[in-house]
C-alpha cells in the first residue's frame, strides 16, 4: 500500500475544505460590513476563520507526510483515498457548526455536515433561520461540493494523478466510466464541472428573476442542482408559497437526478448516443406516471380542493423525493397510504447514475429486471441465448452480478440498520425507524411521521446520530468503497 500516495492526496483535499470555507469566511466579514445580523455575523467570521486555518493547517500536514512517495494512484490506493476522504471531510466540515455562535454539539456538528456533503439533507437544525448567514451558506457549499462529488473537482483542477484519476472517479461517482473511454479523464472532469457550474448559474438567475432574495437564491441554487436539499429557510420552499418558484426549482431538481454525461453528449454533438439512452426515458416515464397517479389519489381522497392543487403538490413532491432532494412545500406525511407507499419507491430507486440524486439508480433497476425476465424465461426455455443491453452497451456478466448483489446488499443492510436503529430509539415505530434508514442510507433527506418533511432528527440521541451517519457516506459512495475499508485483505502487502 502507498500510504505516502494517500497522504498527499488527502492533504491537498483538506486544503480544497479550507479555500472553500475561505469563501464564507470571506462573505461574513462583507455581511458585518452590509450590517446582517452584525453580532452572529461576528462569530460566525470567527468560526469559519477558525475552521479555514484548521482545514489548510491539516492538509499541509498531511501533504508533507506524503512527499517523496510514488505519484502512482493503483485500484487500491484508490479505494482508501475514497473512503477515507469522505470521513475526512465530513470531521472537517464539522468545524463551523462547533465554532459558531449557536454551538452545537459535536454528534450534531457531525451529523450535520456528513448530511450536508452526502447531499443527503437531513438535518437536526429546527430554527435554521436563526443561524448566521454564513453558516448556512456553508451549509449549502457543503452540499454543492459533494453533489458533483469531491474528487471529481479535485481530478478536474489537478494533474499530477494521470491514470490514477480514472480509479478515483470510478470508485467515488455513479460515472459510467464506459462512456468516457475514449476521453481523457480529466477532461471529463472538467466538461462535468463546467456543465455543474451552468445549471447552477442558471437556477440562481431563474430565482433571482422569479422574486427570491439574492442569497436564499444562491443557497436554493447550489442545494437544487446537487439535489440536496438544504434550505436557509425553516419551511423550506414552502416559505415562498410561489407556484413560479416551484416549478423552476422542480425543473432543476429533474435535470439534475439525470446523468451529466448526457449533457457532455449534447455539447459534444454526440446524437447517436443520446438516441440509444433508456435510462432518462424510463426516469421521466417513472416520474410522469408517479405525478398523475398520485394527484388522482389526493384529489378523490379530499386532501386536497381541487385537481390545480393536488397536481401541483403531486408534481413538486414527486421530483423532490425522486430526486432524493428533499425540498418540502407540503407535509406528504398526511397524504393517503398509497401516495406515501409510492413516494417511499420513488426514494429507493432514486435518480440515474452519474447524477447528483441518491437511491439505487435507474440504471440499476433496469438491468435489473432485465435480467430477472431474463432467468424467468431461462426456467423453461434453458437454451435460449439473451443479450442484455442499457443505453446501447451490452454489460458483461460481472455487472449483472454486481447490480443484483448491490440491491440484495442495500436490503440487507436497511434490515440490520432498522435493527440497531429500533434498540437505540425504542419510543419510535416502524414506520419512523424505517423512514430514519432510508432517508440516511439513501441519501433523500426526509422521511416518515417523526423525521418526516415538517421535523428534523436533531431528538435522536448522539449513538442514533453516528450510525444514521455512517449510513450516510454509506449510501453515497454506494456500499463498497466504504466497506471495503473493514476487508483485512485490502492492508495487506501486493
């Protein structure tokens, strides 16, 4: 193992956190300055001025303890740069929450900001408003930074890693690596780090134009695009009771929960690939017919007055939990059976691969059942030959068994997490221990009756906290590049 490889890679990545948390370090000295919030805005410079020297001080620490390594990034040296630079980031970006005025405790700073990274949004904030601006600014870069994933900025701005760069991506994104075979990888960095920044303008000057104030825009922006969810707003985009705003940040939200190398394609002028993609077309036909049905169900179960409201909470919810963003306009906790039994699908299989949004992914579900009409048809035609294919590629037999393992393991894992979660919280029932899983596994946000859209998590205690976290970066970095970590053979010499 090249641990001098790891280091260096680490430390550079600690000192990326601290640029970045310079930035709001920087926005709080020019809201003191504008007179927002003077006194919090005071310590929040602080804490974020404090967070920044840690961060750069660790990465430089770091880094010295990685020169003179060999510059070579191999699969396994991947795998643990990965895993580890997830917690190390989350622990780093704990630091503002710690050190602000408010002060919360270290299992909600934590908690916090594995949630903010994962882009999972849960959170324990119940007066967000009250915390400074920069703080909750942070919050959202947190969320920016991990919805494109770290290390795919990080590949993108530096080049020293070469061929290593394709491992990182491959084991830290939903990336179909297969589509960029014929590209560098640091270009393919780059054109997805462009396409981000895009939609991220975009969706800020939509908001801006629509009526919402300049930093509620950039916050809403950033968590839209990396379907995140966090809000500076305690009702979140329910605040704004603005159908324009609704629909604009719906837009988004879908745009993002589909893969961005079909954006590379249409810079790119590669139509014979977008010709063959299956997985957008199923995701809008999943998200389409999930709209009607579950307009049609609040409309004759008289939750709603009329079929213009019914559609337009249908139509908002729908994205936002497919999605895995979490944006909440209404309490669908309160919905009918069958609409929560719907929404609870929509949050496990999630958006498609190389997108922002969580779940299991599109293309995972497709393959898998492909392959089961596959086996069901084998059980009585055993000769007959099948090729299996998504989005124009044929997979080869090991990517089957992966996706079917991958699902199987997810399940396994919701089960043995449900478990511990039910001794730690035994005032909570079935349907909130399972909303608290999947909302964290699966990177969604809210979940059921107690954790549902209109509470937070902060009740839970601090153990509950850890575990939802680890299942977090779990969720995000999809079971193996985080679990491989507690595999003996992954330290042993080549």
């Amino acid at each position: 193992m090249n641990f001098r490889i790891v280091f260096k890679i680490l430390g550079l990545l600690a000192v990326l956190i601290g640029v970045t948390m310079g930035f709001c370090w920087g926005f709080a000295w020019w809201d003191m300055e504008q007179g927002f919030q003077t006194t919090l805005e005071n310590y929040a410079h602080e804490a974020m001025g404090k967070s920044m020297l840690i961060s750069i001080g660790v990465g430089l620490l770091l880094f010295l303890l990685g020169l003179g390594g060999k510059p070579e990034v191999l699969r396994r040296e991947a795998i643990l740069i990965v895993g580890l630079s997830w917690i190390e980031v989350s622990f780093l970006g704990m630091l503002p929450y710690l050190l602000c005025t408010q002060g919360l405790g270290f299992f909600d700073a934590f908690f916090e900001s594995v949630s903010g990274f994962t882009t999972t949004g849960s959170s324990i904030m119940s007066d967000i408003e009250s915390f400074p601006r920069a703080i909750l600014l942070w919050r959202s870069v947190t969320q920016w930074l991990g919805g494109i994933g770290i290390l795919v900025v990080f590949v993108a701005v530096l080049s020293f890693l070469g061929a290593g760069s394709k491992s990182l991506i491959a084991q830290e994104s939903s990336l179909n690596i297969s589509d960029s075979r014929t590209s560098r990888i640091r270009d393919v960095a780059f054109a997805l780090l462009k396409v981000y920044l895009i939609l991220t303008v975009v969706c800020t000057i939509g908001l801006i134009l629509l009526g919402m104030p300049e930093f509620e825009a950039v916050c809403h922006a950033m968590c839209t695009i990396a379907t995140g969810g966090f809000s500076p707003m305690n009702l979140s985009i329910g605040h704004y009771q603005d159908l324009g705003i609704e629909i604009w940040i719906g837009l988004f939200m879908f745009l993002s929960s589909i893969g961005f190398m079909l954006y590379v394609f249409v810079v790119t002028g590669n139509w014979k690939r977008l010709r063959k993609e299956e997985e957008a077309k199923y995701y809008l036909i999943l998200v389409l017919v999930a709209i009607l049905a579950i307009a049609l169900d609040l409309m004759l179960a008289s939750t709603h007055f009329g079929y213009r409201q019914a559609l337009r909470d249908g139509f908002f919810n729908v994205i936002s939990i497919s999605s895995t963003t979490g944006f909440g306009v209404s309490d669908y906790s309160k919905w009918p059976l069958f609409s929560q039994i719907l929404l609870m699908l929509l949050m496990l299989i999630g958006g498609c691969a190389g997108s922002t949004a969580g779940g299991i992914k599109m293309n995972r579900v497709i393959l898998y059942l492909k392959t089961a009409q596959r086996e069901l048809v084998r059980s009585f035609r055993p000769t007959r030959v099948f090729r299996i294919r998504l989005n124009g590629i044929a997979p080869d037999e090991r990517a089957l068994t992966t996706t079917s393992f991958f699902i199987a393991l997810g399940f396994v894992i919701s089960g043995a997490a449900c478990v511990v979660v039910s001794l730690l919280e035994p005032d909570l029932n079935m349907i909130s221990t399972i909303g608290c899983v999947f909302a964290t596994l699966f990177n969604i946000g809210p979940g059921f009756e107690a954790v549902g859209p209109t509470e937070n998590f902060g009740f839970l205690n601090p153990a509950t906290k850890m575990v939802l976290s680890f299942l977090m970066i779990l969720g995000r970095l999809e079971f193996f590049a985080l679990l491989v970590l507690f595999v003996p053979s992954l330290w042993k010499k080549y």
